[in-house]
C-alpha cells in the first residue's frame, strides 16, 4: 500500500510540476509521469538507502541538506531512464526534488489508512 501511495504522490508531483514549470521540466504526457512515477519508487526503495548509508558524512555535516542533492540525482537517474521525462538543468530536478520532499511530509504521514466495516 505505500508503494502505490508513494508512486501517486510522485505522479501527482510531476504532473503539478510540468505545469508549473514548462522551461525546465519536460513531460510528455500522463503515461510518462506514471512510468517515471513507479521508477522513481523503485529507485527509492533500492538504491536511496544505500546512497543515504555512503553520504551519510555528508548528510551529517550538512544537517540533512545533503539528502536534497541526493533526491535530485534519483530524479536524474530516472529522467535517464524514461523517454519524455527530463530536466534542463540539475538546479530543475533540485527544485522538483525539494518540492516532492514537501509533498511527501505532508502526505506521507497519511500511511493509516482505517477500513471500518458496519
């Protein structure tokens, strides 16, 4: 369940973002955003916790700033991997990635998700 509500946050954040910002952000269409979307979550699931392990000095030092940088190259990463999904710049995919850190605090907090039965 969280790896669908991960992938539709990110979904969400790339499409806001593409609207947002046409200059650096380029997405071609929803189906785009959706691939990108699930690679991102796979990316995060399998390689941010060893990237976060081998910066971990770096996050230290830089009082978890350091974690945006890293967010940012995932999101380049992906763009490598997706056709139709790229940033202009690094500066690009830094904002989209600070702006999917916001949308993840906000949302992702929202994990309980109760089913009552009457």
């Amino acid at each position: 369940m969280r790896f669908i509500m991960q992938t539709a946050i990110n979904m969400a954040v790339f499409l806001a973002c593409a609207l947002l910002f046409p200059n650096g952000f380029i997405l071609e269409n929803m189906t785009v955003a959706a691939l990108a979307a699930i690679v991102l979550t796979i990316l995060n699931r399998l390689l941010k916790p060893v990237l976060m392990t081998l910066a971990l000095p770096l996050v230290i030092i830089s009082l978890g700033a350091f974690s945006l940088i890293i967010n940012a190259a995932l999101l380049e990463l992906t763009a490598y991997f997706v056709p139709g999904f790229a940033f202009t710049s690094f500066w690009w995919a830094f904002l989209v990635a600070v702006l999917m850190t916001v949308a993840n605090l906000i949302f992702m907090d929202q994990t309980r998700i109760e089913m009552r039965r009457q």
